[in-house]
C-alpha cells in the first residue's frame, strides 16, 4: 500500500486521467484552492477502486482499514508515505477538513465488497450520499463554502450524480458479476440476474433503469431549486448537474437500457461546453 510521498502532480496526473469530468469541474476553482480540491479527488479514487485491486472481499477490507488508519494519522499530524496522502495532508491543514466526512466515505466503499446489491432505491441513494455526497462537502470546505444551502445543494447534485454514474457502468459491474440496481425494483419489474451478468437488457431493465433515473432527475431538480441562494463559490462542485443531465439524457434516448452500447463514454467536450454556457446562464 505505501508509495513514495508525492506531490499535487500526482494526484492531478491521477484525476486527470481516471475521474475526468471531476478533474474539469475542479479546474473552475480558485487556482489556489485548486490541488487541494485535486487531493480530494484523488483520495477518492484509491478507495473506490479497492474493489477492483482485490481478488477477495477481506483483502478490500484491509486495504479500506489501511485507509482508515492513514485519515487518522493526517489528523494527529503523523501522515505516512504516500503519493496521495501528502497532498490530503495539506488541504486538511489548510481547510480544516471534516474527518467525519472522510471516514463516512471508506465506511461507505465497504458496500462494495458485500457482493450484494442495495435492497432498495432507498439504500442506494444512501450509499450515493456516502460516497459522493461526502466528498462533494470536504470539496465545499476546500472552497470555503459553510453555508447550508450549498451543502444541501452539493448533496444533492452528489447523489445524482452518483447515481448516473452507476447507471452508466451498469454493463462494467454486470461484466464483474456485480450489481448496483436494487433488488426491490428488480423483483418489481421482473428484472432478472442472469440475464443483467449474460448481458442481456430487455424491458424489466430499462424499467429498472428507469425508476434510478427519475430519481436521479429529482434531485437535479431539487438542487436548480435552491441555485439562486447558493453562493458562486461553490460552483465547482455543483457543475457535475451538467454532466449527469446530459448523461441522463443520453440514457433517455437509449430507452433507459443501461446495457446500452457506449453509454459510459464521456460526453464529446464541444457538448460539455455548450452545456456548461446554458448552466452558467441560469446560475
């Protein structure tokens, strides 16, 4: 688990090249505040990608305590040697980062090596909230935004997101022989296992799919709502609405079958452009 101690290169090298439509929403920051936001960004990376490093769930385990055990020791200012962990240090010292939020973030990535998917849209909302919507109010801190509207903001575009982004990798997972679409819905609508881990959609998916997404736009929805009382400041964070209504869209237009071919390619940047204008003008 140890690296050689980096620096901010690394982690924007890292979130350049693996989360890019975060890497382009950081790059609407303040530059001071900039590699900061980038060591959060990249944090996140090593932990959600634990799943796909082990081979079994204990080892993911261990992998997520080493993580644990590295937050605590940023913040009684002993931070071990690694590439990651030298620039977090920095930005918690700098922003005073919340360390409930960081270890909300691992405690959530332990869904992932469960094997098991949500039971329902419920619990999978609350593991987008873990995951995302943590990150999404380190980000806020980063920025310097305490305001409770944009956290409520942030939250719900984090979720959103979130869940678009697990819509979008639907046919990664079922590959994998995982799944993130809840069981409820599933049982619902008829929705079949073997046939999401053979990659095989049909109706029953897309009506699953379906439910995910309608969900994800009410939250998108929430957020525009509360966008006149949420401070410009914290526009970095709230800029992921752009990508996921597109995504969304994109989704929409393919009937909602998450199994869709290409569905996970990144929106054409023109596209991301053109869209972030519209977005700047309603801000």
């Amino acid at each position: 688990m140890t690296a050689p101690a980096g620096d901010a290169s690394y982690c924007g090298e890292q979130v350049s090249r693996h989360d890019p439509d975060r890497f382009l929403c950081a790059m609407f920051a303040p530059a001071d505040r900039r590699d900061d936001l980038l060591a959060l960004l990249a944090f996140n990376l090593e932990i959600a990608r634990v799943r796909e490093q082990v081979s079994e769930a204990l080892l993911g385990r261990i992998r997520l305590q080493w993580w644990r055990e590295a937050i605590g020791e940023i913040y009684t200012g002993a931070p071990r040697r690694h590439a990651a962990i030298q620039p977090l240090h920095e930005a918690v010292k700098r922003r005073g980062l919340d360390r409930a939020l960081f270890e909300r973030m691992i405690d959530a990535r332990e869904a992932d090596l469960s094997g098991e998917a949500p039971r329902d849209l419920a619990a999978l909302e609350s593991y987008a909230e873990g995951t995302s919507a943590a990150l999404s109010l380190l980000a806020l801190g980063v920025l310097g935004v305490r305001q409770g509207k944009a956290h409520e903001a942030a939250r719900r575009v984090a979720i959103a997101w979130a869940l678009t982004g697990l819509l979008r990798s639907t046919a990664f997972h079922a590959r994998a022989k995982r799944c993130y679409l809840p069981q409820e819905p599933m049982e619902k609508h008829g929705a079949r296992l073997e046939d999401l881990f053979e990659l095989r959609g049909g109706d029953a998916l897309s009506a699953v799919a379906r439910d995910i997404a309608v969900a994800a736009r009410g939250h998108l929805s929430a957020a525009r709502a509360l966008r006149r009382e949420v401070p410009r400041a914290a526009l970095p964070v709230l800029l992921p609405a752009v990508l996921a209504e597109g995504y969304l869209k994109t989704l929409a237009r393919a009937g909602h079958d998450p199994l869709t071919p290409g569905l996970a390619a990144r929106a054409p940047i023109a596209a991301w452009r053109v869209s972030l204008a519209a977005f700047l003008g309603r801000y």
